[in-house]
C-alpha cells in the first residue's frame, strides 16, 4: 500500500483529497450548467458533498496504488455554449483552477502563521486521545490542491489540460480524437505506475518543479508535504 509509512499522516492526505476532489468535480458541474448544459445539475452534481462526487474504484486506487479519480462529471458538449469545443475547455480548466483557488485560500492561515503545527487534542474518548496538527492538515492541503491543479493541466486525454490545444484541431479530428480519448487513461495511469513501482520518475521531474515554484509565494516557508515526508521518514527509521 502506498500510504503504509504515513501512520497518522494519512488522515490529512485522505482529507485533502476528498476536500480537493469534490471542489474541482463540483465547479465543472457549475461551469457546465452556466454554459447551458443542466446534465449535471440534474445528477446533483453541483453539490461539494464528497458522496457526490467519490467514484468507489477510484477511491480504493487512490489507497492502494496512488492514483485515483472522481466520479466523471457527465456533460452533453452539444449543449454548451458557445461552440461544443470551446465549451469542453471551459469546462475543464473550471477544474485546475478552482484547484488553485482553494490553494491560495489555504495557504493564507499558514502565510500569515495563524496555524500551529503542534498536534493539538480535538477528541477524548475516556483513556484515548485523539491528536491532530492544523498546520500540517491546512500544509497537506494546500500540496494536493496544487498537485491536483498541475497535474489535471498535462495535455493528455482524459487529464483536463487535453481540452486545452484540442480547441485549436479541426472539427473532424477533435470528433475522431475524442472517440479514442480512453486510450489516454492508460497512457496517464502507465506513466504514474511507471513512476511508483519503476522508478522512473517522470512525473515527479514534470510535477515538481511547477509545484515548488509556485509554493514559495503562496506560503512563504518549507517545502510542498513537509509534514508527510517527515512522517514516513519517521515510520521507515521506526522511530
């Protein structure tokens, strides 16, 4: 398992995705039904309720191998404005920024060091106290928020960033394209296995460097998952 070194740590990771998650699911159902199509409104979709936005098999990958998804947000392209293209990438790039945007809104507590990272106790049942550090939470949040924001920006079919230069294909190749974008999900999934069980460290030289850069200016301090390195750090040295 992926996340067996993490101990506590686990819960702010687990946290931060369902949080991350349900706000970028939700804003491409909201870009989608103010472009037109009420696909999602219909389905509930624009709800930040995680149930509505967990897809059972995508969790348990995010568990048990690293990577994951959301529960598609359905869309009927056809009926978005302004043109079914201009629309699909509006939609999409709802996605990462609002990423960005949840990162930024964060990332203030810890930029202005309103959080401590002392584990403070919010939970007491009897003899066990249950312990938990805010800014490591809020830190591990603001990581994902980015690194959900990057990575969704990678040009490859299905991530939302294809969407991007498929504005500029013509029509005729954007209808073939899309009917063969599945073929993407294995290429994406293939390069995260690659990098976790191989080694190959492609998406880190890929994802990093932008998360690092834009980590500075938001928080002003440490590095992106301190706390979770620290934490399996810790586990691995059986400290």
């Amino acid at each position: 398992m992926l996340f067996q070194n993490l101990g506590f740590s686990l819960v702010y990771v687990l946290t931060a995705l369902v949080v991350g998650l349900s706000f970028h699911e939700a804003s491409h159902a909201f870009v989608a039904n103010l472009l037109g199509d009420d696909t999602a409104k219909k389905m509930g979709r624009l709800s930040l309720n995680p149930l509505a936005h967990l897809d059972p098999l995508g969790s348990l990958m995010i568990l048990f191998v690293g990577v994951g998804w959301g529960k598609p947000v359905r869309i009927d392209a056809d009926k978005l404005r302004p043109s079914p293209k201009i629309g699909m990438a509006l939609v999409a790039i709802a996605g990462p920024i609002t990423n960005f945007l949840l990162a930024f809104a964060l990332a203030l507590p810890l930029r202005f060091h309103l959080l401590t990272f002392n584990p403070q106790k919010i939970f007491a049942l009897g003899d066990w106290n249950l312990y938990l550090s805010p800014g490591c939470l809020f830190q591990t949040a603001v990581s994902l928020s980015l690194g959900l924001a990057i990575f969704n920006l990678v040009p490859i079919s299905p991530l939302d960033g294809s969407r991007l230069w498929q504005i500029i294909l013509p029509t005729r190749f954007y209808n073939t394209f899309v009917r063969y974008e599945i073929l993407g999900v294995f290429l994406v999934l293939g390069l995260v296995l690659a990098d976790l069980y191989l080694n190959t460290g492609i998406l880190n030289r890929l994802l990093l460097p932008p998360l690092q850069f834009l980590w500075r200016p938001l928080v002003g301090f440490g590095q992106p998952f301190d706390c979770i390195t620290r934490a399996a750090s810790a586990r691995l040295c059986g400290t």
